[in-house]
C-alpha cells in the first residue's frame, strides 16, 4: 500500500572624500528613522485592488494554482473544479511538471512541501529530500590528496541522490487527499502529455537551447535532441513514451512501481554505469518523512516554513528576526539604506548556516535558538549602520543559549483554505542530464548540496562544514523554503521560488515587500531582487536597480554586482473575504496564476 512507507519524525573598509559623505548621509536617514521607531505604527495588508499599483495580481474567489509552467497549472485548477482538494490538485500539479518542465519538475529528484489543512488549522511539512546511497563516504568527492573535485558531485553517477519525489507526491496524497480521486485519476493529464507529447515552447524551449547536459549521455540525447546533436526547435513536439509509461504505473501500483521492480532496475543500473554507489536496496528503503514546520512572527503575521535539512525556513525566520528591530518602512523600499541592512543580515544568516545545518536525523542542529528573537537581538547589535560588514570578520555566534537554481515551486489554495507549498529540485537544470534508460526519468545531481570538505563551496558558492558533510542515508542541505504567512490564525500567503541559495532570500523580500511596504503580491513578486550571502564578498543586485543607490552601498563598502534576473516566485496572497490574488513570476516565459 502507498502509504505504509512514510515515517514521522519528531571586516575594515576605508571610506574617504564622497565616498565618506554618501555613507555618512545613509547613516543619518537611518539615525533619523530609528529615532521615530517607537512612534511606527503597524504595517497593514496591502488592499486587494490599488489604484497606484503598475501591476496588479490575479484574482479567484474559489481556487487557485501559480505554477512555472501553464499546462501544469491549469491541471491542478480542473482537479480544484471538480471537488478535489489543494493536495490533490498538488499531486497532479507535480507529476505534470515532470513532463512539461523537465529541467526542474521530475520524478527523479526531491523537495519539501508544506501542507496546510483549514478545518484543524494544521500545517504539516513533508521531507521527500534525496538521500545519499548507503555507500556514501565522507571522502567521496575530495581525491587522493583531500582535495575537493567538484566534478565527481555534479557529472557523474556519484552526484545523484536517492530520488525521493514520487514518495513525497504520493505520502501527501494518501495522508491529505480528498479521497475522491484516485492516483491513477491524478496522474492521467501527465501520462497523457508524455505519451501524446508536447510543443516545444516557453521556458522548455529556452532551457533545451542549452543541452551539453544531456548530449553526454545517448538515453537522453535520443528523447530531446536531433540525431545531429541539435535540440528540439521552438514548435517541435516533445514526446517521452517511457516517462508515460512510468507514471501510469505509479498511478495503477504507487510508488512501489518506482522504488521496486524493473523501474528501480533501470536507475540503478543507470546511476551505476554513470560511476555511482546506488543499489536496489537504498531505492525500496526511501522513506518521505512527516516533520513538524519551524515557525516564527514578523510584525504580527505568523511565518511557518520547512526545517531542517531544508535551511531555508530557519533562515528565513532568523532574517526576518533580525530585521524586525529596524524600521524599513521609513527607509523605503529598494533603497541604500534597507538594502545595506539586508545584505548585513543576510550574511549573518549564511554563516550560521555553513556553520550549524545538516540532517537533523544525523547531526544536532540548535533551531529553536537560530530562529529565536533574543538571538536576532544579538545579532542586529554587530550591524553598523554606516559600513559593510567583510566576511572575514563575520564569525557566528553560539545559538545554543537561545534553545526553548535549477528548482521549481508551485502554489495552491483551494475552496476551504487548504493549501499547499511546494518546491522541488533535479539541483542544476536538467539535473545530471542523464535519463534513467528505459524510464523517461531524468536525474538528479544533489548530492553536490553537500559539503565535500569543510570551506568547499559547491555549485552556488555556498560553504558547509561537518554537520553537512556526506555520510550514508544523509539528506544534503537545501536552500528550499516553501512557506505560509497568517494573520490571526487565518490563511495569508503562500509563496516560495527557485534559485538555489538565493531561494532564503526572494521568499523574504517577497514577505518584507508586503508587510513592510504594502506592495500587492503582483508587485512584490516584481520587486528587484538583492542578495548577499557573504562568500564571495559581493551584494548581488538584479539589473534595474538605480545607479545612486549602487553608488551609496558601494560608499558603505559593499562590493556591488549587477547581475541578469533570477528565480521564479509563484505566490498566492489571501485577502479579505478570501479572496485570492495570485502572481506568477515573470522572470521565465510560460509562468501562469490562474483560479477559478
């Protein structure tokens, strides 16, 4: 049966001529501001429709789905229209990305969701994280003189992980479905896209432009490139025949079709051939495990979001911590002075996160002091207001006194309120770029989240330590945080993004844009993004954000970097009366809000 196999589980700069008299201007309108804290009154929700907004959200009064991909989106509304739940819907949702956006949606990686039950005011989070083979070293990916090779995590067999994505699909639909569907009614829209195929388009047409993933290995060049090495053209069809066939029969058996028997053959037999460890024994011992959320508060709205091994939503919580002890509403939203206090935030955040996240069924990782307030006072004590803070003098502090990219998300609500938050990952796009022969299933490259030897950075620069090293049935760290905010108890926001270790810091501008500046969820999603994870030494800006406010942070000593768009924010905010506003992303083509 389905589901018998879940588990539950409990830095100098020296500034001088203008240089000193921008940063001593930003000082002071942050002086100023923080001398009128006290007389700040509350922020409130933005109203559904403003009259001043360039962009407004769209609307639903019943249900709604915002996915990466439309064809997968709509999916999930017609399962909403004809009575299923938000978990339903979520189950086809995310076996349809498995066909329609191969480079991130799959059956052969893994992610985390939030599940979100109205009538108990429940929140439960689902850990279907891939886990490392059992013969997993802690030296896997350094070589003979200990040193890392970044190579071995990310292009061969050694980088992919345990799939754990049809295990999660399939925990949340027999835990939380509506029961008036049956998998095999859930999966029917994917099976029938993979087998009849579809126009190449959108984003799929943009990644596939990219393939020297997938030429390097024959099972997957056959399925999206031409037999002269040239991939399939923008109004090409796509069809992927195995892929069909391995979803229908998790539809007709459940995910014992895909963890036993002749699919768990062939990826094992795949993943072996590429140089990996993996046996038919690490498949069939996968497990999705139920956690409890971490949860928090930030200016009266409750935040909750995944835990461990998933970092994003401890360190979500812990930034917004630390910014509620500043008044960002007075400094503006996008300006200097907001954008130097979230970049010192944010590389205090990611220190802490090399320092102390891993498995927390195998290391001890102190979360309740990370995400507590007295901590984040702490914290906001070393930010100066008038100098960027170098990394090298960035050294975390002790939580424990405080203790009592290539990815996809999708958003959902339903007509009761149940809703869910799901991302999911292959990591780098299209994954190892290796095909399981005979499955149609792409896989995963995770294994390069962990770290492969303390201060080694992996593929988005981020650094690890001990407690995130590789060991056997280990689950690497992960940026993802799918999340929800309520007010009052009820339903607010349902939000997460791509964007490797950039995914902490979207879902919390996003969450400081609405709350702190009452933008609509269609602005917020919109807003440039900023981002500082301290290694390297930069404070990445989305290209568009003004020259002045460039000049004044580069005049605090920040080392500024424009950079070209990321993520792909797919959010629902829940205003009065319940109505639905819902925004897709528009950083990639093909993104879709759609209700009903």
């Amino acid at each position: 049966m389905t589901g018998a196999r879940h588990c539950r589980s409990g830095a100098g700069v020296p500034l001088c001529g203008r240089g000193r008299r921008l940063a001593a201007l930003v000082a002071f309108a942050l002086f100023v501001s923080f001398s009128s804290l006290a007389e700040t009154p509350a922020p409130v929700a933005p109203p559904i429709i403003e009259p001043a907004a360039r962009v407004l959200p769209v609307l639903a009064e019943h249900g709604m789905v915002v996915a990466q991909e439309g064809t997968a989106a709509r999916i999930g509304v017609d399962i909403l229209r004809r009575g299923g739940n938000a978990v339903d819907a979520a189950a086809a949702v995310g076996f349809a990305l498995a066909v329609t956006l191969p480079r991130a949606g799959n059956l052969g990686g893994g992610g985390f969701m939030l599940v979100h039950l109205s009538k108990t005011k429940q929140t439960v989070a689902i850990d279907y994280r891939e886990a490392a083979p059992n013969d997993t070293a802690r030296d896997v990916f350094l070589d003979a003189s200990g040193a890392a090779v970044p190579a071995k995590s990310r292009d061969t067999g050694l980088s992919v992980g345990v799939p754990g994505t049809v295990a999660g699909l399939t925990l949340a639909w027999w835990r939380f479905g509506s029961g008036k569907f049956s998998l095999a009614e859930l999966v029917a829209p994917a099976v029938r896209l993979a087998r009849e195929g579809i126009v190449v388009e959108d984003d799929l047409a943009d990644s596939l432009a990219e393939t020297h993933r997938l030429a390097r290995w024959p099972s997957s060049a056959k399925i999206f490139l031409h037999p002269d090495g040239a991939p399939l053209a923008r109004g090409e069809r796509l069809t992927q025949p195995d892929l069909a066939d391995t979803i229908e029969a998790i539809g007709r058996d459940g995910e014992s079709a895909f963890y036993e028997g002749a699919a768990a053959a062939k990826i094992v037999a795949s993943v072996r051939a590429a140089g990996g460890h993996m046996t038919l024994g690490d498949l069939k011992s996968y497990r999705a495990i139920e956690r409890e959320p971490v949860s928090g508060t930030y200016r009266g709205h409750d935040i909750v979001s995944m835990p461990p091994p998933s970092s994003g939503g401890v360190h979500v919580i812990e930034l917004l911590n630390i910014l509620e002890g500043f008044p960002l509403a007075d400094l503006g939203a996008n300006s200097a002075a907001t954008f130097h206090i979230l970049a010192e935030a944010m590389k205090l955040a990611y220190a802490d996160r090399a320092q102390y996240l891993g498995d927390p069924d195998q290391v001890s990782v102190p979360v309740r002091g990370l995400i507590s307030k007295a901590y984040a006072a702490r914290q906001r004590q070393g930010i100066s207001l008038d100098r960027a803070t170098p990394p090298a003098e960035i050294v975390p502090l002790d939580p424990a006194p405080y203790e009592s990219d290539q990815t996809t998300h999708f958003s959902i609500v339903d007509a009761d309120g149940n809703a869910v938050a799901n991302t999911y990952t292959l990591n780098f796009s299209y994954g190892l770029g290796l095909v399981a022969e005979g499955t149609g299933v792409l896989l995963n490259n995770e294994l390069d989240d962990f770290a492969a030897k303390p201060g080694a950075p992996n593929a988005f620069g981020l650094l690890g330590g001990a407690a995130n090293a590789p060991a056997p049935r280990k689950r690497p760290l992960s940026s993802m945080a799918p999340t929800m905010m309520f007010r009052d108890g009820e339903l607010e926001l349902v939000t997460g993004s791509p964007g490797g270790s950039r995914i902490i810091t979207i879902v919390m501008q996003i969450i400081a844009d609405i709350v702190d500046f009452k933008m609509n969820i269609a602005e917020a999603t919109g807003a440039p993004r900023m981002h500082d994870q301290g290694a390297p030494d930069q404070l990445e800006v989305e290209r568009g954000v003004s020259p002045d406010t460039i000049r004044l942070l580069e005049a605090l000593g920040h080392t500024v970097a424009e950079r070209g768009a990321w993520g792909s924010a797919q959010s629902i905010l829940r205003g009065e009366g319940g109505v639905l506003m819902g925004a897709a992303d528009t950083r990639q083509r093909g993104t879709l809000a759609v209700g009903y």
